[in-house]
C-alpha cells in the first residue's frame, strides 16, 4: 500500500508538471493531496462509476476505461474543494490530469511488475 501511495505521488507530481491550470503544492502537501484523493476514490469512485453507467444507460458499463477517466477527474475536483494543497482551474485540466495520473500509475506498477 505504501508503493501505491508513492506511485500516486508521483502522478499527481508529474501531473502538476505536464497539465496546465493543475497545481499542487511540493513536499508533503503532495502526500497529503495523494493519501486524500486514494481515499475518496477508494469510497466514492465505484460509486460514481456506477451512477455513470446508469446514467448513460449502460454505455459508460461497455466504455468502462472512459467511464473511469472521468470518475478519476470527478474524484480529482473533489480534492481540489477539499483541500488547499492542490489547485484545479477547470474540469478541462482535471480531466487531462486524471489522464496523465493514469498513464504514470500504469507505467510504474509495469515498471515494477518487470523487476
């Protein structure tokens, strides 16, 4: 779990440094803004998928890699209205946010996976 935080860290790092209009905060304020948003997607994010789903009358279930993109920048929103750490200008970088977050996580946990 603490290897998933880290990774986590890092995205919102890398994030802050590729997405214009998404800033967080250095040190442990990215820890903090990491550990907040692991937790609300971890209690809201199936959630929130779920309501998508229905919502788009079972296209988000089918389209599930897009429907959790938007869940992660809905997810990232909230963390920006929770915490003073990070900031999020529109939902446009919120989104390009969760997209860039995705690709780290994925590319750490393979890069971990291979050693």
């Amino acid at each position: 779990m603490l290897i998933q935080w880290l990774i986590l860290t890092a995205a919102f790092w890398v994030a802050a440094l590729i997405v214009p209009g998404f800033e967080v905060k250095r040190g442990w304020a990215t820890l903090w803004v990491a550990a907040l948003f692991g937790v609300l997607h971890w209690l809201l994010g199936w959630l929130l998928f779920v309501i998508l789903g229905i919502a788009t009358l079972g296209i988000g279930f089918l389209l599930a890699f897009i429907t959790r993109w938007v869940v992660g920048a809905i997810v990232l929103k909230l963390v920006d209205a929770l915490s003073s750490n990070i900031r999020i200008r529109d939902f446009k970088a919120a989104l390009l946010g969760s997209l860039v977050m995705s690709g780290v996580g994925t590319l750490a946990q393979w890069l971990l996976q291979r050693h």
